[in-house]
C-alpha cells in the first residue's frame, strides 16, 4: 500500500463523528494532525470535556478509519478543553466560569447534596476545575460533607476567597453560621446571600461550577434562574412513589424557566446483599428512568446504596476522593461523566465548538 497523504489522512478523520455530537471530528474542530511519515499518524484530540465518557470509542474510531488509508500506526494524544456555556442577554455571566450546573430536588431526603457534592470531586478528579455552591441556606451540609470548618476569607468588602477542599472551591452558609443556629430568613435576604455567593466570591477560571440548591422550588432556585445563566439542571430523586412526584414539579418548573434540563439522577436506587451479591430494589425499580422518558430528557445513572457513600458524607470522606475504585465510587464517576457530557452537548449541540486547532 502506497504512503497515505495528508489529504487523505484528513478524510478519512473525516468519517469518525463524535458519538455525543453526531458530527464529525474535522468539522468540530477536535483533530489536529501532526507529522506523517513512514505510515505513522501522530494526532491530538481534544475533547469537550476531561469526563468526557467515550473517549475509547472515539480512540476506537480513529484507529479503524485511518487503517484503510494506509496508517500502520496512530500516536494519539488526547487533551480537553471545556466549552462554555451560551449567553443570555438579560443575565449576567459570572466572570472566568464556564458552566453554572444546578443539582436540585423535588424534596428532600433524596441526597442532592450527596450527588452535587461527589459530582463535584469526581469532575475535579477527572481533570476539570471546578466550584461548588452551597445555596441550601437553611441546611447548607456540604462543608460537613467535604470535612472542612474553615472559614472563608474577605480580601475587602466586595471579595471573598472560597474554601477548597478535595480539589474543589466551596463556599456554604455553613462555614458562615456554624453550629446549631438557624438562620431565620424571608425572600429578600435569601436573595441577597445567593447574590453574594455568586458575584463577590473570587471563583478564578473554573469549567464548571456546581451549584447545590435546596429541595423544592422556592425563593432559591427562582432567584438563582433569574440572576444568571445557568447551562442546565440536573434532577436528583430515589425510585420511590412519592420523590418521583415531587420530580415533575421540579422538572416543570426548570421547563417553564428555560432552563435546560441535564438529566435525573436516580439516588439509592438499589441495595447489593452482602450475603448473597443480589440486587435488592428497596424503594421500586426503574421509575427514574421512566420519568426522564416521560419527560424526554436524558436519564444520567443509578447510584446504588452504599454504607461507604453514607460514611463518606458523615465524616467528610466523599466516596469519589478516593478514586473510581473506591466502595460506591464507580457509579458516581459514571455519572458525573454523564453530567459533562451532557453539558458539552448542550453548549456545542448547535454550532462548533471555537476550538482553534487545524
């Protein structure tokens, strides 16, 4: 077989899409090909996202259609870049962040917490930087969640410095109000904190920034929809009757909000006996997933229950900080892989990412 060309090196790129963006790696702009010589391709990819879940079948894909063409061998480098999320005119974006997620609930006690925050580990993990606002003010849980008391810093009266821990930057009314007190708030003053955590905190460049809203759909969630633009909304509920009732209000009202919807997450959703290694429904079966049918949005994972997760949020010990390996861990990196590449779809879904690369 003759030495392959550039030129057809390049079209044979061309037939590889991306299984997310149903479009082609050359015409996203996702394929950079450097030296070709003696039949060796040394090309880089960059991905929409470090999470991104199908990295091994894009790497697959290449490998397949440059055979042909007379490649004998493909030197592959992968990198990512994270695209931000579109801009609204009536809202203004936080500076440096890229993506604003919303991890929400139709009630509570279904561990949407437990998710914003492994979700947030796991993306930080996975190579992204990442934030994670605690906006459930009245239960704000995730400094005892990521093991932290600190408290943040004030550089002046318009700059605060966020906590990090676990690779993640925090901020919480917790690490503001610790201990037993309640915070006895109406509308306004809620309002005003969210504002706060949103414009004065110093997030830096971040690709996404996760934000843990209270159960429901009060004063919280309303003012965050109206302040700035968020790239989508990712619904956490349990199999059980009454949770996934309180979904479609959540649901619709994210809908009637314009606000996209990431995809459910379906928390404690099933128990392996330690006895016998079966899988024991405790709370019904596959209702999460038929809920995002019914509401034609993408179903993002099962996490099952896992003593680990739970020790994990108690003592300040997130499952996903000890890598995919970790009791429970795999099936909240699969999820956050879900999440990223759900957002990636969402920003570049319509248009090519703006990727500077051949």
């Amino acid at each position: 077989m003759p030495e392959p060309t550039r030129e057809a090196v390049i079209e044979a790129l061309r037939t590889v899409q991306d299984p997310e963006l149903h479009k082609d790696l050359v015409s996203l702009g996702m394929v950079k090909l450097g030296d070709l010589r003696d039949g060796v391709a040394s090309l880089v990819v960059t991905l929409t996202t470090p999470a991104c879940p199908l990295r091994e079948s894009i790497e697959r894909d290449i490998r397949q259609a440059l055979a042909p063409v007379g490649v004998r061998e493909v030197k592959l480098h992968f990198d990512s870049k994270v695209a931000a999320g579109r801009a609204v005119a009536d809202k203004a974006s936080l500076p440096g962040v890229k993506n604003l997620v919303a991890v929400a609930s139709g009630k509570g006690g279904v561990g949407k917490t437990t998710v914003a925050v492994n979700l947030s580990i796991a993306l930080a993990r996975m190579g992204s930087s990442v934030g994670l606002l605690d906006a459930d003010v009245y239960g704000p849980n995730v400094p005892v969640m990521l093991g932290t008391t600190a408290e943040p810093k004030a550089l002046d009266e318009r700059t605060i410095l966020p906590v990090e821990a676990y690779g993640v930057k925090m901020i919480s009314m917790g690490l503001l109000n610790p201990g037993d007190r309640p915070l006895i708030w109406r509308g306004p003053m809620l309002h005003s904190v969210l504002q706060q955590f949103l414009r004065s905190v110093r997030w830096g460049e971040l690709d996404y920034l996760v934000i843990d809203l209270p159960p429901g759909t009060g004063d919280v969630a309303l003012s965050l929809v109206q302040s700035v633009p968020l790239t989508g909304a990712v619904i956490v509920t349990t199999p059980s009757a009454v949770s996934l009732a309180d979904v479609r209000k959540a649901v619709e009202m994210f809908r009637q909000v314009n606000v996209e919807i990431l995809g459910v997450v379906e928390n404690m959703s099933y128990l392996m006996c330690p006895h016998c290694s079966k899988r024991v429904d405790v709370f019904g079966y596959g209702e999460g997933r038929r809920m995002a049918e019914m509401f034609g949005v993408p179903f993002l994972g099962e996490i099952e229950i896992e003593p680990q997760i739970r020790v994990g949020g108690d003592t300040g010990k997130p499952a996903t900080a000890f890598g995919e390996d970790f009791p429970g861990a795999k099936s909240l990196f699969a999820m956050a892989r879900q999440v990223a590449a759900r957002v990636s779809v969402v920003n570049l879904g319509g248009q090519a990412p703006n990727i500077q690369i051949l």
